[in-house]
C-alpha cells in the first residue's frame, strides 16, 4: 500500500510541475495532441475548405505554438473566423466577462465571441464556413463550460450541414473516472449542458462521438463529425504523464493538478459560504471560514476514513473573492490514491461536519440561499440539494448522486478511442 501511495504522490508531483519543467526532461512528449497528428498528415482532414476555429490559449502544439497560427499558417486551408469561448481566444478576458467580437491582430482574422449575446455560433458566424474546429484543453468535468460550448456549435453545425472537426486532447481525470448522475430536465444550463455524469471520463473526441451517437445533439439534420484523434494516450494517464506543457484553461487551474481538486470543491463553492480556495494560493484545495476551527474540522474528517484523501489544518486570508482579506481557519485536501477517492462526494461530507459543528452555518442556511440556483445547476438535480438539506446527511444523496452511473460507464464504451 505505501509503494502505491507513493507512486501516486510522484504522478501527482510531476502535474504540479510549473509550465514546461517537464517538457525539458524529455526529447518529445509521450502524447500528441490532435492538432500535432493533424500537421504530421499534412492538414488532409482540412485540406481546401474554410475554416472557422473554436480555441482559446490551450490550443497549443508541444513547442506552445497556437492552433490559431498553426491553422492560419497550414497550406490549402484557410482560416476564415475565430470563435472565441469563456475568457477569450487568447486568454486576454477575466472569468465571466463577456467576450467581444474583434479582430485577431496576428493574423487578421475575425474573431466572434461564444461567450457575450450568443453562446452558439449565428447563421451570419457561420456564412462561407464549411467547417468548424475544436481544439481546447479541458478538465473533465461537466460544470467546466467549454464542453457546452463544443456541443452547442455542434448543434448548429448540423442544423447548417457544416463539419465540425474535433482535435483530439487528454482528459486530466483519465478516462476511466466517472462520478455523479446525469442532469434532470429542468437544471440544464451552460454549467449542465448535457445529460452526462458530474466526471464523465472522455475525451473531448470522444465525448463529441457520444453526443452524437446518443441523440444529446438537438438537430434534426445529421451532423458530419470528424474527430482527429490523440497518439500515445492511455486511459489510465493523468495529466502530468503525458509529457505535455499545461496551459491554464482558466484563471483559477493554473496547473494540471488543480484539475484533480475542482471536481471536490466547485459544487460547495457556488453556496458562497465557504472559502475553496479561489482567492488565494490554494484554489479548489481548501474549505475555510471566518468560524472553522480548522483543528477540529481536519480531526472529524480523518475519523471518516474516507479512502484515498488526507487532510490538514490550515490558516490563511484570501487576497481577493470570498471573505477578502479576512483570518480564515479551515483544511486544505489531498488526494493520495485518486481511484478510490470519490473526489465530488468530498464536499459533501465536508458541509456533512461542518452542518454538525456548527449548525447556525450548516449550508442550508437562509444566507445562501440565493444561490441555491446555481448550486442545483451544477450539481444537475434540485433533487439533491432537496435531499441533502433535510438532515445535512450524505447518507441521504448516496442513491441520486450515483443514479446512471453504472449505465453511462457501460454506455460510454462504445465510443472509446483510447485504451
């Protein structure tokens, strides 16, 4: 057990490696990317058609050259539009902030916002386009909002009889993680787009297969998909195996293994009443307050026994966000064997203790209640927050948390591109 504990720790260390450390250790990276194994065959899946690219900074080739000037720069292809996402094209908007519609100035190219007025690539976005490529770095799981942007230009790609082009990238969770229900009726939104697991184990070539070979893609014309898909990726791979440099799809994952935290942490996030982190030097690894004892919360939660996570007391003031500048006490995480870790369920016995320490805070409290909202969005089912809040038990959520399941991991085969 403790050899297999170690090797953990030392996948872990590698993903928390800064940008490019572990690049320089090796002559070429384990993995190539869709868009490498896309210029090794001479740009043939894109060869005389226009093109209209959905990317942001982690649209990048091993060497960090953008998929923008990889693409602009690629013979008998032309680069007609840019579709920007959350955060910008080329990383240069805040989180949230709208998108504007402008011109990329390396290369002249018309950049259209996904993420301000439409979410969805217009009839006007779409004109002189025969087809429309996807390459962004993802984080596996469902809340993280560039899946919905994928699948609903996917969406109008079809209705508009456009190819859309999937390049291929690893998933940071593996392939084989899936965690949480799917998404009922009335919580679908750009944090739920789909009705697929909280962690659904896919890459994005594969989750586009799956959306459409599943009828998750609304259209009534069918749509032409091409996935170019990884080489050298494996099920099993974490991010930092890949050899590959990461480039922070967002502000707050700024390294690989933050991806590994935000499935455990986001959810209680949207409460606002607790801080994860975001704010300070540990986002998504932390649950703190001004009224934690930070002591006691780490001693309840080892006595838990929860498989493959450790905790710590920890002390800190955010510098920006939740409870700015105030003395916050609280546990900072870590996850030592991530296949036995249930990493969504974590938050939950978190507000579990917290609810039974102090129950003038617990999470159902009127002071949050405005965001039970987006609390019910993310989580996919209002039915949850429903269960949970009646005793702040994860007893009760046990059964609707892992509804479909089993069914999706034998569903989501079908579609594997890796082993």
């Amino acid at each position: 057990m403790k050899r297999l504990k170690y090797r953990f720790w030392a996948i872990v260390a590698m993903t928390m490696l800064p940008l490019g450390s572990l690049a320089s250790e090796t002559a070429m990276p384990l993995v190539k990317p869709g868009v490498e194994v896309l210029r090794e065959h001479g740009f043939a899946e894109l060869k005389g058609k226009r093109i209209a690219l959905i990317t942001n900074p982690t649209g990048v080739d091993y060497e960090l050259k953008s998929t923008i000037d990889i693409l602009n720069e690629a013979p008998k292809v032309t680069l007609c539009a840019i579709f920007a996402p959350e955060h910008g094209a080329r990383g240069d908007v805040a989180a949230g902030q709208s998108v504007a519609t402008y011109t990329d100035k390396a290369t002249g190219v018309k950049v259209w916002s996904l993420y301000g007025k439409t979410r969805r690539p217009t009839p006007e976005m779409l004109e002189g386009v025969d087809a429309v490529v996807y390459d962004i770095q993802d984080i596996g799981c469902r809340s993280y909002t560039f899946i919905s942007t994928m699948g609903l230009a996917m969406e109008e790609c079809a209705r508009h009889g456009k190819e859309f082009v999937v390049l291929d990238r690893p998933n940071p969770l593996g392939g084989n993680k899936v965690e949480g229900g799917g998404v009922d009726p009335d919580c679908i939104s750009f944090v739920s787009q789909f009705d697929i697991p909280y962690i659904y184990g896919l890459t994005p070539g594969e989750l586009a297969q799956m959306l459409v070979g599943e009828g998750l893609i609304k259209s009534s014309k069918p749509l032409k998909l091409t996935v170019v898909p990884m080489e050298g990726w494996q099920r099993s791979m974490l991010y930092g195996q890949t050899g590959l440099p990461w480039v922070l799809p967002s502000p707050h994952i700024p390294v690989a293994s933050t991806a590994l935290f935000y499935p455990a942490s986001g959810i209680a996030g949207e409460l606002d009443y607790l801080s994860i982190g975001v704010g300070y030097t540990l986002p998504f690894r932390t649950y703190a307050a001004p009224w934690i004892d930070g002591r006691k919360l780490a001693q309840r939660l080892k006595s838990l026994n929860l498989p493959g996570f450790e905790f710590r007391p920890v002390s800190y003031k955010p510098y920006y966000g939740f409870a700015k500048g105030e003395n916050l006490q609280g546990v900072e995480f870590y996850v030592t064997d991530y296949e036995a870790a249930e990493l969504s369920l974590l938050q939950f016995y978190v507000m579990q203790e917290l609810a039974a320490m102090y129950p003038a805070h617990k999470a159902s409290a009127g002071a949050v209640s405005g965001r039970f909202g987006m609390f019910d969005k993310v989580t996919g089912s209002k039915r949850i927050r429903q269960a949970f809040f009646k005793r702040h038990r994860v007893e009760d959520i046990l059964d609707l948390w892992n509804a479909g399941r089993d069914g999706f991991i034998q569903k989501k085969e079908k579609y594997h591109l890796y082993k």
